[in-house]
C-alpha cells in the first residue's frame, strides 16, 4: 500500500518533491512546540492547485490522513501529523500576484511567507492592519488559519477580518473560490456578496481541518502619514483593565499592546511599570496629535494610569524566543476575552505562573472591542516539559473558569468537552459535509467521532 501511494504522489508532484525516506520525514516530526516526534508517512509538496487537488483525491481514495504545513512555527503542535499519513507542504506555493488597486487587496499563495507579503505590500505603500512580531518563516495560510494578530487591531481587525477571500482545494479534491469571485464576472474585492453564508469563513481559524487554502486575497490599505504612541503605566491588572476600558470605549486607538514586567525581563524591555500598554494612532499628523492628546486626558480622568517611556518594541517582523538561553524554549497558551474580564484573566496567569515556578511573559491586544491574550511559559525542555504542560492544563481551565475562550483548540488539553454540546453537533455536520472521510488534520480538537 505505502509503495503504491508514494508511487502516486511521485507522479502527481514529480520524484523530486514527494518522499517517504525516514531521515526526510524526521524533519517534518516537529513544529516550533514541545510535541513530538510525531512521525508522517509521506510528505509531499505541490507546485499548483491541480496538484494539491489530485494529492486530496489520492488521499480520499486511499483513507491517508492528510495535514497541512506551512512555516512549521506554531508553538502548539498544530502542524503534526497526530495519526502518520502525508503532511501537504505548501511552501512551493509561494507566488505573490501582486496589488490590485482597483480592488484594494493583495493575492498571493498560500506559501508565500507574511514577511514577503509585508515587505512587498510596504514597498508600494500599502499595509494591512497588523504588524506581527514573528520570524521570517511564517507562511500567509499558517498565519490565516491561526487567525493572526498584531500591532493595529482596534480598528481594523486581525486576519480574518482582512481576508477577503480564499481559492481553497475541499478535502475531496474540488477547487472553489469563494469571496466575490464566486460570482461570474466579479473579481475579489469582498468578502460577503449576497448570494449566502460567509463560506470563507469556514476555513478560518481552522488550522487545516476543513480544506487546503491554496491563494488568498487580502484587503491592503495605505500607509497612514503619521503615526505615534504613548505608553501607560499601571500598577495592578484592576487599574490596567479600567485604563484599557476608558481608551477603548474612546475609540480613539489605531492599536492597543500590553506587555508585563516579567515579559520586558525577556524581551530587554524597560520596566516601567508591572503593566504597560501602548496606545498607537495613525493618520494625518494633526488626527494623531489629537488622538495621543485625547488618550492622555482620558486617562488622565480615569485616575487609574500614568504615562511612561513607549517603547515601539512590537512595530517590526521579528522574534523574541531567540534571546533565550538555547535550552529553554516557550509555550504559549493564546484565548479571547472581554474587556471586563481582563484582570481576572491575568490573575489566572500569575497564579498558574507562580504555581509552578515558571518563568514568564504576557503579551495582549485589544481587537475590535474584545482581547487576544497570549502568554508565554518559560521552560527548560529536559528538566520541565511535564511542568509546563500541567501549567497549560491548569491555565486553560482557569481561563474557561473566567469566560475566556481558546484562540487555537489544543492539542493540549483538548477542549472539546469544553464546547457548548449542541455547537459540536453544528460543527460535526459541517464537518462531516466537507470532510466525508475525515482525512484532515485526524485527531485534532475540536475531536468529533464519525
Ligand atoms: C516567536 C513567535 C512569535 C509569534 N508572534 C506572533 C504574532 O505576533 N502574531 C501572530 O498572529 N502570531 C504569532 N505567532 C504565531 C504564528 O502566528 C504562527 O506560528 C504562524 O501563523 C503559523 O504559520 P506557519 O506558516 O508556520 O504555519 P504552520 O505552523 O505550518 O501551520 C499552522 C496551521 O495552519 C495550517 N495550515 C498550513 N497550511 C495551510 C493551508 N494551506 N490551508 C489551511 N490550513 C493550513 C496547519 O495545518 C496548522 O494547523 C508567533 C510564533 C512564534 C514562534
């Protein structure tokens, strides 16, 4: 059976870019987590969409799991294969189609990395909302499909709200665009075009379990001529919440960042305070000088805050894991919460933190009107692995305790029970649609019985 599926892939994707050799396969055993190794069968990587589509339909025919992979550099597990079966790279896919300025968006592969795309769209002085703090590797579908954040969410969103749409290869091997493009004649440039439900939608934020995103069209927006910030300092996650309130509510804020002490520890940041957030504004220069002069007085009224050193430590495509000694590594536990729920959510925090004596950072952002938190553990991967996924439990249950909810759905611990029993049955259908076989992503949660 295995010969005759490698064989297969081999004539799909050509002998050199499909592989069942075991020193190949190793290197695709793991992401940027602590899982693994968790040993595919096959990798393959395709070049088009015709490909990828023949590759789903090898695997329908033949039951193989099928996982996707771009940049590898989730820190949760989410591109290991949990059940063997091929892992589909994408990074030969890595095109940029350029800007189409009529409509406002930018199209690309889905392999292209976020740091091309960034840099690309800059050039021509574009943007799109975010600015993410990661290393060059991450790919435009791991970014889309975990749902990204950054620096720049208050108003306009994170990835899902400036996808616009996606060409996707279903499970079975179908090829579809959905976005405008779905109508004859249209091109991409939006989202929702009357003719039914958000079907983009569905393969966002599902890390690879619902279809093979092979290009995706993003909406860009100019390059603001002023920017500015100002930092706030706060003594308690009580004072922090109500600072984040009273600015949010003004709705004055192009971005709102936090990062705590213990995170300005690791990432070489002044201590300013316990709690500092960033209060980012964008626009006409006169816009920005208004809205930094109203964020003060706001604050200022509040009484809960005081002005400190900002530091634009998230504006930039980098990554902070590297200024850690080479044994220790870091895992995020990443959720969305409401604003009034901030200081519970950071009390949980500390406390699993303190529990198990792990060292520790918090990063968070406003989106729209509700949170992103993400923090990171600490650990030392030979001497506290079991500590620190006992530390991931324990913080995920005590942030259900307090209404937050994952932003990625395990694999550790898996939340599955944690969902509202009628939603899963929604979601099994909608699955089970899309996915008759269950080849995606087998064994990820949320974890549905066929
Ligand atoms: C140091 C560091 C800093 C970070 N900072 C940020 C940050 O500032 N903002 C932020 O948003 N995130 C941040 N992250 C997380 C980051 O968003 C993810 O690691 C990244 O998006 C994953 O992209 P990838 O290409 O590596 O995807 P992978 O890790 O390869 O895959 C991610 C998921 O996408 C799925 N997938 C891959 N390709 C496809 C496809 N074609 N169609 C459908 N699904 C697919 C995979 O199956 C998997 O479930 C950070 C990570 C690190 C390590």
């Amino acid at each position: 059976m295995s010969e005759n599926i490698i064989k297969q892939l081999e004539g799909i994707v050509g002998p050199d870019h499909a592989t069942s050799k075991d020193f190949e396969l190793h290197a695709y055993s793991r992401d940027w987590s602590y899982e693994g190794p968790l040993m595919p069968e096959y990798i393959v990587a395709p070049a088009t969409t015709e490909e990828v589509s023949e590759v789903m339909k090898l695997a329908n025919s033949t039951d193989t799991p099928v996982t996707l992979r771009g940049g590898g550099t989730t820190t949760t597990g989410m591109s290991l294969p949990r059940e063997g079966g091929i892992v589909l790279d994408i990074n030969r896919m890595n095109k940029i189609y350029g800007i189409d300025e009529d409509a406002m968006t930018v199209t690309m592969d889905a392999g292209a990395t976020v740091y091309e795309v960034i840099k690309y769209i800059e050039q021509r002085g574009w943007k799109v909302s975010l600015k993410p703090k990661f290393g060059s590797g991450v790919s435009v579908a791991g970014w889309t499909s975990f749902n990204g954040v950054g620096a720049g969410g208050c108003v306009l969103g994170r990835v899902t709200d400036f996808t616009v749409g996606l060409e996707v290869v279903l499970p079975t091997g179908e090829i579809v665009n959905t976005g405008s493009l779905s109508y004859k004649g249209a091109k991409q440039f939006c989202r929702y075009q009357g003719t039914g439900p958000d079907l983009t939608g569905l393969f966002m934020n599902t890390f690879g379990t619902m279809g093979v995103m092979t290009k995706i069209t993003w909406r860009v927006y100019r390059i603001a001529e002023a920017f500015g910030m100002t930092g706030f300092g706060f003594d308690t996650p009580e004072d922090m919440q109500e600072g984040v309130r009273v600015l949010t509510e003004a709705n004055i804020s192009y971005g709102i960042n936090l990062y705590d002490d213990e995170m300005a520890d690791i990432a070489g940041l002044p201590k300013a305070a316990p709690w500092v957030i960033h209060h980012f504004v964008e626009g006409w220069q006169e816009e920005v000088d208004f809205r930094l002069k109203k964020g003060k007085e706001i604050m200022a009224a509040a009484g809960v805050g005081r002005e400190v050193e900002a530091i634009p430590f998230w504006y930039g495509v980098e990554g902070m894991t590297s200024r850690l000694e080479p044994s220790h590594r870091t895992i995020c536990v990443g959720g969305f919460h409401s604003i009034g729920t901030t200081a519970a959510v950071m009390h949980a925090y500390n406390d699993v933190g303190k529990k198990h004596n792990l060292r520790r950072g918090m990063v968070w952002w406003v989106i729209n009107h509700y949170c992103n938190v993400f923090p990171i553990y600490v650990y030392n991967e030979e001497e506290e692995l079991e500590k620190v996924i006992q530390a991931a439990t324990d913080l995920r249950y005590a942030w259900a305790d307090v209404g937050c909810t994952p932003d990625y759905p395990g694999p550790n611990p898996d939340i599955t029970h944690l969902i509202v029993p009628e939603y899963l049955d929604f979601y099994k259908k909608v699955k089970m649609a899309l996915d008759p076989n269950h080849i995606m992503h087998r064994g990820m949660s949320p974890k549905v019985e066929y």
